[in-house]
C-alpha cells in the first residue's frame, strides 16, 4: 500500500488504513483521506477531558460505554466486509449504546452520541463532511464543541432521520443529553472560567 494521499480517488478501505504509519492518525471518510493535524491546543484537551469525565461518571453501571479518541469508528455503507468499509473516523468521543456493535478494533456502526472539540484545522470537516456522514448513519446526537466561545452545537436526529438547526448553549447553559432521563451537563464545569 502507498502512503496515503488525500487527493486519491476515493478508493480507499479500512484495510489500507490499517496499513498506514503508526505515528500519525487519519481518517478514511466515503473513500478519501483526512490527516489529522498535530496535538490538539492545551484548552481543546482540557475541554475534551472534562468532557469525557461528566461522561464516564454517568454511564458508570449503565449499559453505554463512552471511549474517547484515538478510538476507531467503522461505518460501513451496507454489509461489506470490514477490510473493504471506507470510513473510519476517530471522533473525540464516543457513546455507544448497543454493545454488539463494540469488538477489539472499535465501533462498527454508528454510535449514539458523537462530540467533537473543534479546532481551527478541523473546522470545516467537523461542520460539513461529518455532519453529514452522521446524519447519513444516524447517529442520534451530534455535538461540535467550541472550547475558546464556551458554545456547544447540539444536533439531534429527527423522526424523519435528518439533523434539523442546532440547538445552541453557553457556557452559562445546562445540556441534556435527549436519551438520558437524567443526565444534566452543566457547561460551566467543562469550560470553567477560562
């Protein structure tokens, strides 16, 4: 396999990525790849991990399961095999309600919730491709959280299986996650005072 390059053709699988260097991390979306860029800044991680914190303290004893990136997100477009499957995406975190679809590599299908910190290299790929990949698979809830603005995007999947507008919160504002009675996020925890 060739290295990777984003220009090609969109032929690419799950299979040539696994083949790619270790160091780097990249994500296959319908065929073509997207090179992640270096370490996220110091806030978007702090961000992240409050996140992924509130997260793990609410589904501990329940049966999701949170993970967070690098953590491999297989969405096949039927019933290929999983060496022949061209997206994989690297999400900053993970929900995953239906344990059949976790195994040794990730996720194959669409999780429940997928949040993703923006950062100015991600930007576009986050607001476009990957809102409509996630719709495409229907993934329930989508978050794009924005750590410098203090803001989080909440796209929800509708009854006609779309993301209708966004509900939109501040860092003053409290997010419910919509299938979970009773799990609160307070914004100001995750964004602090910064």
């Amino acid at each position: 396999m060739a290295y990777p390059r984003q220009e090609a053709n969109g032929g690419y699988t799950y299979s040539d990525y696994l083949t790619w260097p270790a160091g780097e991390r990249w994500e296959i979306i319908e065929g073509f790849a997207h090179r992640l860029g270096p370490a996220p800044s110091r806030r978007h991680q702090k961000v992240l991990t409050a996140l992924l914190g509130e997260f793990y303290n609410y589904l501990k004893g329940k049966d999701c399961e949170v993970y967070a990136a690098p953590f491999d997100v297989r969405l096949p477009a039927g019933e290929e095999k999983d060496e022949e499957i061209k997206t994989v995406v690297q999400p900053d975190i993970v929900v995953v309600c239906d344990k059949t679809k976790l195994d040794d590599r990730g996720c194959k299908g669409s999780p429940d919730l997928i949040v993703e910190v923006t950062s100015p290299g991600t930007a576009s790929l986050d607001y476009i491709k990957k809102l409509a990949l996630y719709e495409k698979h229907g993934v329930k809830e989508y978050w794009l959280v924005h750590p410098v603005d203090g803001i989080v995007m909440v796209y929800r999947l509708g009854t006609d299986g779309r993301y209708g507008r966004p509900e939109i919160y501040a860092r003053d504002d409290v997010v419910k996650v919509s299938f979970f009675e009773d799990f609160n996020l307070s914004l100001k925890e995750i964004f602090g005072d910064s």
